[in-house]
C-alpha cells in the first residue's frame, strides 16, 4: 500500500497553503498544520512529513522573505511549484447580521488585502490574528461578540462558517506562489516543456560583481525570471542573491552557466529544478 503524503505548511487546516497543496499533490492528503513557518521546515527535516507547502511570494505583498531565508538554512529540494488565488471571504458564525459586527480578525496580510472593504464600513475594527484559517477557528470556538474574521471558502466549510461576504479583496489579480518542498533524497522532477531552476548565491564585495555572475546567465541565452537580495548574517552590508530561471539543470547552457557562476562567486546553491507553473491558475 502507498504512503500518504503528510503534508506539512504553516496555518490551520483551511489555510491557503492547504488550497496549494492540494493543487500540487492531489486529493488524499494528511496535513501537519505548523504555527510558525520554521517548524515546519523542521518537521520535514526531521521525518514528522515528507512534503512541506512554502509560499514564496505573493502578487500584492510581495515576497516572504523568512522563507528565503529557511531555504538556504535547511537543506530541502524544490520539486515543483504553483500559484493560488487569494480569495478573501468575511465569514460569521451562521445566522450573524452584517449590523452585528464590530470586529473582523485575520492575519495582518489578509487585513491589509481588504482595505476597502474596510474603508467602506469604518466601525469595523481590525484586528490581527496569527493566522487566515486559524482566526476563523478561534471564531467559531470562542464566539467573541460581534466578531467576523477572513480567511478562505475552505476555512468557512472546515469549521463551520459562513460565508456572509464573498471576494472582497481589494484586487482580484491577487496570487500567492508556493513551492513544494522535499527531502534532498528525493529524485528530481522529470524534465518538463518549461522547467525552472532556483538558486542562491554570493558575489565577491567587489565593483562589476553582481553584473559579472549575472552575466553568466545572459551570455547563455537563459531567461532570469526573479532575483530576491537577502542581507547575509554577521557580514553587515553584505548580501545573498535568490534567483530563478528557465531551463534544467542537465541542458548544457545551464551547466555552463552554473560553472561559470561558481567562478565569479563565493557560494552556489541549487535549490531546486522543477516543472514552471503555467502563471495565474
């Protein structure tokens, strides 16, 4: 018999990332909701999963830099990747009046996405909680008065909510990308139409450095599709450079590439060669 995946990601059942593991893996799933994004970093590392979902960036908020930052830390693969709607949905436990309400939770992000919703009804005050899914959890279980909280369709169903207002984020081109993540044992992806390659580097404090190690792709005709500066610990003003690019690791200008790049750098890392997402999904 096969082995479920166990799917670790950050949030309650309902979260997001629950939404993008599905998309990844598929139905028959068991999850291992973690607290903070490091646990479950930790919980793959330590065998307690054998998947873990990681956003990476999100369309309006930009790119979630800890995770950056848990990717060079840990030594994990990315294997695959995928983008998810972010729906934001005011939910109430049923039967609670839209005149009721003083207060909507929700994560600080999700808050922030719906600004004018809020703009539009001023006595609503907002108020952060750790999680999407998990104030709609803490909702249902506790029954502040008047309050509401926002979170996915899923969530509302998981806990029994509902879903009093759809959509009512400020921009519906809202995305979150997130990675898929596995044990560095794990065999890489088969090679796709489009494949994509992450990696981290150092360049040497030196003028010309950055321009020289990105010269390294451009001379080979590859395509740079993101690069994410994170500032390096205990070397002040110094800095790790993320990038992602098409191509596969085993194409030969890739390989020349990556040659190339370790000359001119002090540090290479790949993160991963996995399938390109087809954009917006």
């Amino acid at each position: 018999m096969k082995k479920k995946n166990v799917v670790a990601f950050q949030g309650e059942r309902g979260a997001f990332s629950e939404l993008a593991a599905v998309q990844l893996l598929g139905a028959g799933l068991e999850f291992l909701p973690c607290e903070r994004f490091e646990q479950m970093f930790r919980a793959l590392q330590d065998g307690a999963a054998n998947a873990a979902v990681v956003p990476i960036e999100n369309t309006l908020h930009g790119s979630v830099h800890e995770n950056y930052d848990h990717l060079l830390n840990f030594d994990h693969r990315i294997v695959a990747e995928t983008s998810v709607r972010i729906v934001h949905n005011l939910i109430v436990p049923p039967g609670t009046k839209f005149s009721a309400l003083k207060q909507v939770y929700s994560h600080p992000v999700a808050l922030n996405q719906c600004l004018r919703f809020f703009a539009a009804h001023p006595k609503l005050e907002k108020k952060t909680f750790y999680d999407t899914a998990g104030s709609v959890k803490m909702m249902m279980a506790e029954r502040p008065p008047g309050a509401a909280a926002i979170a996915s369709s899923l969530a509302a169903a998981n806990y029994g909510g509902e879903i009093l207002k759809a959509s009512i984020e400020d921009d519906r081109k809202n995305y979150t990308r997130f990675f898929l993540l596995r044990r560095p044992d794990f065999p890489l992806p088969k090679r796709s139409a489009a494949s994509k390659v992450s990696l981290v580097f150092t360049t040497r404090n030196s003028p010309g450095s950055l321009f020289r190690a990105l010269a390294a792709l451009a001379l080979r005709d590859i395509s740079l599709v993101k690069i994410e500066s994170r500032p390096m610990r205990g070397r002040p003003w110094e800095y790790l450079f993320y990038l992602d690019f098409l191509g596969h690791v085993d194409d030969p200008n890739v390989k020349h590439a990556l040659a190339h790049l370790g000359e001119v750098s002090d540090l290479i890392r790949v993160l991963g060669c996995y399938p390109a997402a087809g954009g917006e999904s």
